[in-house]
C-alpha cells in the first residue's frame, strides 16, 4: 500500500510499504478515505521528537471498514468510522473510567499509559496516512458515522483529534455558560477550543496569535481576535474583561511557543495564561508538552521543565487541567452535534489534498504558509 513515512526530520515521502492487514481476532482494517495533518505532526515531522525512521504518521484518520476480525462483532465492513487518535481497549481501569487518553493495555511497555497512530513514543502502531489502517480492538475504536457521512466527510473527520481535543480543553477549564474565554494559539486545535466556547455558551472568547489568516477564521464565528505582535497580549484581555481577566483559559499551543520575533519560551503561554484569567479562574492545558525536548533552547526545556509562575498562579488560587484529550468520552455527542447541523468543524479546512500531494502538504502547513489552516488528505 501506499503510505507517507518519516525518514528524518522534514524528510517525509510517500512509499510502498507492506500492507496493512488483521493481526489480532479484535482488529478492524480500515480504508482510509481521509486523514488530516495535524500540528501535532509538526513535532516529529521537525525532529523535535525521537521518532524512528520507518513510522507511517497520521492519527487523525477516517474511512471504511473493508475487513474485521473474527471476535469482532459491531462493526461490518461498508461501515463509515472516524478512528479516535487514541487507542483503547476498553476494558483496563482507566478505559472503563474514560480516559481513554490513558488506555493501560495497548501499549507494549507497561510503564506507559496511551497509545497512538504514527505518533512518538506512543507504540508501534502505523498512523493512517496511508491507504489503509489497522485499528486494535476494533468494536471499542471505531465510531460508526450516520448516512450523511459521506457528504460530511471533512467535518467527521475532526472527530478524531481536533474537535474533541478542543472541547476537553474547555472541560479541563471548567467552562460554564456565560463564562469569558481566552483561548491562546489560533491553530487547529486553539480554534476548535474557541468554536467550542462559542457552542457551550460562553458570553466572549478571546483568541491570541499572530496569523492573519487563522485570526480571521475566529473573527467569522464571532470571536475576538488579539494579536500578540502588535502588543501585549495580556493588556488586550484585560482591556475586554474590565481589568479582571477571562474567567477560563485554554493553552493550545505547547512546548515550541515562541514571540513574534521567533524566541521560543516554552512557559510563554502558560504564564501569560496566569496574567490573562482572573483569581479563581481556570485554564485547561491541551497543547503539548513532553518529558524531554532534546533540542530545546536551555537546558530547563531539554528535560521537559519551564520557569512557571508557581507563586501568581497560587497566589490568584487558579486552577489547571492538563492532558491529552480522551476522545471517546466526547465523540458521540460531538458527532451528533454534526449530524443535526448544530456543528461544522470543516469550516477551518483550507486545502484537500491527495496522498501524492502530502510532502508538500506538510511543508506548507510547517512553514504557517498563508490560508494553511487545515490540510485533509484523501489516500
């Protein structure tokens, strides 16, 4: 089949590999109809991470089921499913609570909890930027799709990162209805946490970036854009929430967080976040952050710490969540959301791209290009 495959950092090419097929009674093989590029990918596809060579990325993935294994007993083939980047078994301590994000039994070492498509450190499992897909306990990963699947194919398929991911962000800040919001990074995931905000109820969201063009996405669904490079952005939101600061927060840009000149501080956001939401208030952390970051620009950030502001963020007696998102907790609810209309996570998408066309893909979306907002690819 055909795949995109790492072969070192910005070095990703689209090969021949061996097929993906059933290696277990509970798997599903999945032909994947589309699959998006996430930011995420970035971190690897930058050599930011110890990926090996050889891995098939992609972990935001849809598609048919073309074949299922013999205990397999949901799902048929012809079945449209959206695949949570997460895989779960089910049936461990933390699938059965939910978190999913955190599945005991997937991953090989059992040191680790969660497991991934194509992504580091998260197993051995080939990501679905390839013509086909094997899913590991297939009746507990695949959410089966209604009728207008088809039609709603690229807002479907946010339903196995994006979406979710920006909606456990709001979660994990304990957004209520009539909250304010400040989201900082207007990318994928920092939109959907806005688009979220907006569809929970929340009174103002606030989205911080630089990106013209990811601005003006959030300015369409009626939140307020701040720009960092044309001034504090902790000022801004003061300005819109009469000195006291949002009510909630969301971090949705991670580890590489950087000024407008390009200096990357890991902590930028996390202490702006502190400066931005009031006493009491709540941020929810989803961008990502990892044990050791071996090209980090000190030494601090090379083991996966940052200088926090530990004695406001206490002494305002906020609150933090943090973690990947677990997917099947909120996909049901969103993909109904979907179906009757009352969601279009596709808004974002600016570019849909055939397989062929993922290395480009992949070097336009890395360099923030403008109008690369969102790429989903079509094996």
């Amino acid at each position: 089949m055909k795949a995109l495959v790492y072969d070192g950092p910005r070095e990703v090419h689209v090969k021949d590999v061996p097929d993906a097929r059933i290696e277990q009674p509970t798997d599903v093989l999945v032909k994947i109809t589309s699959t998006n590029i996430c930011g995420s990918d970035l971190h690897m596809y930058e050599g930011r991470t110890d990926l090996e060579p050889g891995m098939v990325l992609g972990h935001e993935n849809l598609g048919i089921v073309a074949e299922v294994g013999n205990a397999v007993v949901k799902v048929s083939p012809g079945d449209r499913v959206c695949l949570p980047f997460n895989i779960g078994c089910g049936f461990c301590r933390n699938c059965e609570e939910g978190l999913t994000a955190f599945c005991l039994t997937v991953h090989p070492d059992p040191k680790m909890a969660g497991a991934a498509y194509g992504f580091a450190g998260m197993g051995p499992f080939w990501g679905g930027q390839a013509e086909y897909l094997r899913v590991p306990f297939g009746d507990f990963n695949c959410l089966r799709l209604p009728e207008d699947a088809q039609d709603k194919e690229t807002d479907y398929v946010m339903l196995s990162d994006i979406f979710p991911t920006g909606w456990h962000c709001t979660r994990l800040a304990d957004m209520q209805p009539g909250d304010s919001m400040v989201v900082y990074g207007a990318g994928p995931v920092g939109l959907m946490a806005a688009y979220s905000a907006m569809i929970q109820g929340a009174s103002k969201v606030m989205i911080v970036d630089r990106h013209p063009d990811r601005l003006k996405l959030a300015e369409e669904i009626g939140v307020i854009p701040i720009d960092d490079s044309k001034g504090d952005p902790v000022e801004q939101v003061l300005e819109q929430t009469r000195g006291q600061g949002a009510d909630k927060g969301c971090e949705c840009v991670g580890y590489q967080a950087h000024d407008p000149q390009g200096h990357e501080d890991a902590a930028m956001t996390m202490n702006r976040l502190v400066d931005s939401v009031r006493f009491t208030g709540h941020i929810g952390v989803v961008g990502i952050f990892l044990p050791q970051d071996r090209n980090g620009p000190d030494e601090l950030e090379r083991h996966g710490k940052i200088a926090f502001d530990m004695g406001k963020f206490w002494f305002k007696g906020q609150k933090v969540g943090t973690g990947q998102a677990n997917v099947k907790h909120y996909n049901r609810q969103l993909r109904d959301l979907i179906h009757q209309g009352r969601a279009k996570p596709s808004w974002i998408v600016s570019h849909e791209l055939p397989l062929a066309e993922a290395e480009s893909g992949y070097q336009h979306f890395d360099a923030r290009d403008d109008g690369w907002t969102k790429v989903v690819m079509h094996p």
